[in-house]
C-alpha cells in the first residue's frame, strides 16, 4: 500500500512537472488573467490528485488533465456569470441606453463620420489601439465582457456560451451587437 502512494506520488509530480507550463498557458488563454489561471490550474492538479486513482491510462494523462482544466473553466463563468451583481445590471441599462443615444428615431447614426480604423491594416500591431480597445473593454458590462471575449477569444461555441451566460441565443446576438456597437463608439472617442 506504501508503495503504491509512493509510485503515485511520483507519477502526479512527473505530471505537474510535465505538464503546469501548457496548463497555464491554456488558462490564461481562456481567462486573461494570471491568478485566474494559477488557481484553475491549482484545482485542476488537486481534482486530479483526487480522483487519481479512477485515471486509467485510456488516454495520455495531459489529455485527461487539460479535459478537467476545461471543465474547470467553465465552471469559473458560470460562477461568474452567477455572481452579476445589481450593479452590473445597472451597468448594463445604463451602457444599452448610450447605445441608444447613438442613432436617431429612424435608426440611423446621429454622427456618422469616416473611423481612422476602419483603413488601418494592423490594428492589433498598434499599441495605443490596443491599449484604448483594453480599456472600453473594462467598461462594458460583465456579462457584454464576457461575451465579447468569449466569442472573438475562445474558441467556446455559442451554444456553451449561452449557457455559460444563461442567456437566450437570440439575447446573446443582442448583446454582442450591442457590446461592439459600444466599442465602436468609445473607441472613435478616445482612439487618435
């Protein structure tokens, strides 16, 4: 029995060793930020530990690890999405209704002009642009944040986004269209 904890042991440190490096990048990946991933990845090698035992070599131990790091991902937003807040519904009204002040009672822009971006071919080489694209995301809603990252980051289908953010499909449209509708705007603010 000793020596089986023992062999144990060794093989689960072999596989933390192995395998913590791509586990990390995976998660940081899926969630863009570092203590996120370090705790998914933490829980995804002590689930392991624990069901260690059940591991039956059907497939390679970094398949079986990542395939619980997934599960543990999603986990997380579901969680999160959970966890909005009346604040962040109110965030969200209140985002939808400046949204809104962007176009007339026809539905047509109130200020059209031509967007320097639109002729920019390496948008995401431009350090300022990301930089002003990182901060309007931080100022759209959670929920909007979510699903912008999640549809245009991962590669999560719509389907388990929706229900990652307990939404409808046809509110998950809503919400994209209008999550970029507010990019564009704040980025045509405070781009250049």
């Amino acid at each position: 029995m000793e020596e089986k904890t023992k062999n144990k042991k060794q093989q689960f440190t072999a596989w933390v060793n192995d395998f913590t490096d791509d586990l990390m990048s995976w998660a940081y990946h899926k969630t863009s930020s570092k203590e996120t991933a370090e705790d998914l990845v933490q829980e995804t090698f002590l689930s392991a530990y624990n069901a260690f035992d059940n591991f039956k070599n059907e497939s390679a131990p970094k398949t079986w690890l990542f395939s619980i790091l997934n599960h543990k991902i999603i986990d997380f937003y579901r969680k999160k999405s959970k966890s909005l807040s009346i604040a962040d519904n109110k965030q969200e009204d209140e985002a939808n209704n400046r949204v809104n002040d962007l176009f007339d009672e026809k539905d047509n822009w109130k200020n059209p002009k031509e967007h320097s971006f639109e002729v920019e071919e390496h948008l995401l080489d431009n350090a300022d642009f990301n930089s002003t694209l990182e901060k309007c995301m931080e100022n759209l809603p959670e929920k909007w944040r979510m699903a912008i990252h999640s549809k245009y980051l991962t590669d999560v289908t719509v389907d388990e986004i929706c229900k990652q953010l307990e939404v409808s499909i046809a509110n998950y449209w809503q919400i994209i269209h209008r999550a970029k509708l507010h990019l564009k705007n704040c980025i045509d603010k405070n781009w250049k």
